[in-house]
C-alpha cells in the first residue's frame, strides 16, 4: 500500500530560508530605495504617458456593467486602445493590459482600506512603482522555488550514489 503525503510540510527555518529571506529583503529594499526619485515631476515619459493619459482618461468600469459595451473593443471602459469618442479612430498602446488594470485595482483596493485615493493622477504613478517593487522582488521568491525543486531532486539522486561512509562525515 502506497502512502501519501500531506499536501503541506512543515517547514523549519534553516539557513537556507534565513539566506532566502536575506536575499528578499535586500531586493525588495533596493527596488524601493529612492522610490519618488523625481519628486512627483512625471520626469519618465512612458510611465507620464501610462499614468497619467491611459490609466486615469482610458480605463474604467462603469458599473452596473454594460456587457455589450465591454465585449465592443471601440467602446470597453477596459481596453487602453479603445477609439476615441470625439474622432472614432482607434488610440495606441503599446503595452498589455493587465498592469493596467491590476494597478488600478490593488490602487482601488488600497484607497478603500486607507481613505487616500490611490488612484489620482498624482499618486497612481509612485503607487505603480510600489507595486512594481513588491512583485518583481517575488520573483527572487519565485526563482528560489523553482531552483530548490530542480536542484532537491538532483541532490536526492545524487547522494544515493555516495558511499555511505562518506555521507556521515
């Protein structure tokens, strides 16, 4: 009879997730070290443009939500290359879409907790490179786990063929 395992394990707190957790904080303090670096003074032009034209002017959901209007690609509140309502032409964009809207919605989220809008034009941009910090510093988390599931299995296979006398010391 085969036996399972939980689906979790308990984990203890090595050095090897003591070196990890250096290595999170080190990134994650680099990637927020002089955050406001210009000041408030929209000095990055992609990030202007992103923050300031498409994500404040652009994208929105309307709510009660009109189905037909977010399946129309000319007319949906969330697509940053809808036409544009005066000329009918179709804007550019040259990004994805999903930054946008989950910046717009963790902003949302957070103006609800904090009272502060997150979402106006002038904070959105210092929020989006707060975000930006947080998750490209879980990628080293991410990274980590992935080359711990490779790198145990390798480890397991090769220490089967040391001798015995040499695993112990």
């Amino acid at each position: 009879m085969a036996t399972t395992r939980p689906a979790w394990r308990h984990l203890t707190f090595d050095t090897w997730h003591l070196a990890l957790t250096l290595i999170f904080l080190a990134a994650l303090s680099l990637r927020l070290y002089g955050l406001n670096w210009d000041q408030g003074g929209d000095l990055h032009p992609d990030e202007l443009f992103v923050a300031k034209i498409v994500l404040i002017d652009r994208i929105h959901l309307d709510w009660p939500p009109d189905v037909g209007q977010l399946l129309d690609p000319a007319r949906s509140g969330l697509n940053p290359r809808s036409a544009d309502p005066v000329t009918g032409q179709y804007r550019e964009f040259a990004y994805g879409a999903l930054p946008l809207w989950v910046t717009d919605f963790a902003a949302w989220g957070l103006s609800r907790v904090t009272g502060t809008n997150w979402n106006a034009a002038e904070r959105v941009s210092l929020f989006g490179r707060v975000l930006s910090a947080v998750l490209s510093s879980v990628t080293v988390l991410a990274v980590a786990a992935i080359a711990s599931r490779l790198g145990g299995r390798l480890a397991a296979q090769f220490s089967e063929r040391i001798p015995q006398e040499l695993r112990h010391g």
